[in-house]
C-alpha cells in the first residue's frame, strides 16, 4: 500500500488516544501542553487512565522517584520544564502518591474506559498546582462532591475499567506515561510531542524505514 501523502496525512481528522496516571507529572505537564503542541491540526483525542505501577511491575523496573539520584533530577527537571512552558506547578506535599483514588474518581466520571478532557484537567490541577497532600481522602472526597461521578468510584465496574485500560495498554506496548497512540504508533513523554506533531503532519521521515529500523537493532550485549 502506497504511504499517505504528507497533505491527506494532514487533513485527514486524526484519532489519538493519550494514556496518563495522574501519579506522574510528565504526564500533567504532556496534558497542558498538549493542545498548544498541535494547534492548528485536524485532530481528536480520547483519554485513558491507566496505573502507571501496572507497567513498572511487568516490566520489572523502578520509577524515577524510586532511585534516590533520579529522584532529585526528575523534580528539578519537572519544575524547569513547568517554568519553560509557562506551565503552573507545584509539587505536592508528598510524591509518589497512591494515585488509586483519583484514577478511579476519572473513570467513574466516564465510560468504557474514557475520561471527559475536562473531568481529567480538573483532577490534574488539583493534585499538581496545589502544593497540597495528593493522598488526602478527604480533600478527593471534596474533589468527587464537586464532579459528581455517575457511579461510584470505589465499584468493581470501576476498578474493572482501570485493570482494563492498563492491560489493553501493556498489550499494545506502552511501558511508561504519558503515551499518546496514533495509528500503529506511540509517543511516550512529554518530550516526544513535537515528534508526534511531525507525523500529523506527514513528514516523510516516518516513511523512510528509521521507524521500524529501531525496532530491530540487534541487541549488542545483554547485562546480567
């Protein structure tokens, strides 16, 4: 099959899905940036919550925060990135949070899985412009009265749709958030929206064969 002319690729309205844990504030600040990122393009995104330590448990890994150096690092890193963007930001009381309660709080808000733009920027900006305790449940509680979820948070149906989402993701190959899916391919971080915004538009890189090239590398040697 002939590849997309760079013009169709363009105009074509373009279905993206954008995979978040609201524990990570790569994913706060991806969400922000993101209609600034690809203004002017035809466009639709659906939004999926998904448990960040799902992906961390398959893959046998550790989260930033979890490596004390690395730790130090992603906070300066988050808050630089937050300034340079002219993002608002600030750290929470305590970081990593038990993001639970407000990812089921999104979900009960939506369906099938999805979440309403509006319903996750309220849940961002009140657990990453606050300062405060992210793991307050009084303060989620507070949150949910001002939502007010079609269904309880706390339901199987709900904590169903979270173990869902995350498992359709780590079968689609995510392995970090934020990712943002469109046609077979996924962009992780907020780093990678400018490539993202590369391929809505139809640069003829993705049509070069460096793409599927990655994939294959040969692996040199394998630490022990």
């Amino acid at each position: 099959m002939a590849p997309t002319p760079p013009s169709a690729q363009a105009a074509r309205l373009q279905q993206l899905t954008f995979y978040f844990d609201f524990v990570s504030p790569f994913a706060y600040l991806a969400f922000e940036a993101l209609p600034t990122a690809l203004a002017g393009l035809n466009y639709q995104v659906t939004y999926r919550p998904v448990l960040f330590a799902g992906f961390l448990k398959r893959h046998g890994q550790l989260g930033p925060a979890e490596i004390a150096p690395k730790r130090d690092w992603t906070y300066r890193q988050v808050l630089w990135l937050a300034h340079r963007h002219g993002i608002p930001l600030k750290l929470p009381a305590a970081h990593p949070f038990n993001p639970l309660g407000a990812l089921r709080l999104a979900l009960a808000c939506g369906d099938e899985g999805q979440v309403d733009r509006q319903v996750a920027e309220q849940i961002f900006r009140f657990l990453w412009r606050t300062g405060e305790d992210a793991g307050d449940a009084r303060r989620l509680a507070e949150l949910a009265e001002r939502l007010q979820p079609q269904r309880d948070p706390a339901s199987e149906a709900v904590k169903a749709a979270l173990r869902a989402n995350t498992d359709a993701a780590l079968e689609r190959g995510l392995f970090g958030v934020p990712t943002i899916e469109v046609d077979d391919k996924l962009f992780w971080g907020l780093d990678s929206l400018p490539m993202l915004r590369a391929y809505l538009e139809g640069d003829a890189w993705f049509d070069s064969g460096d793409w599927e090239a990655a994939a294959v590398l040969p692996v040199g040697q394998a630490r022990k």
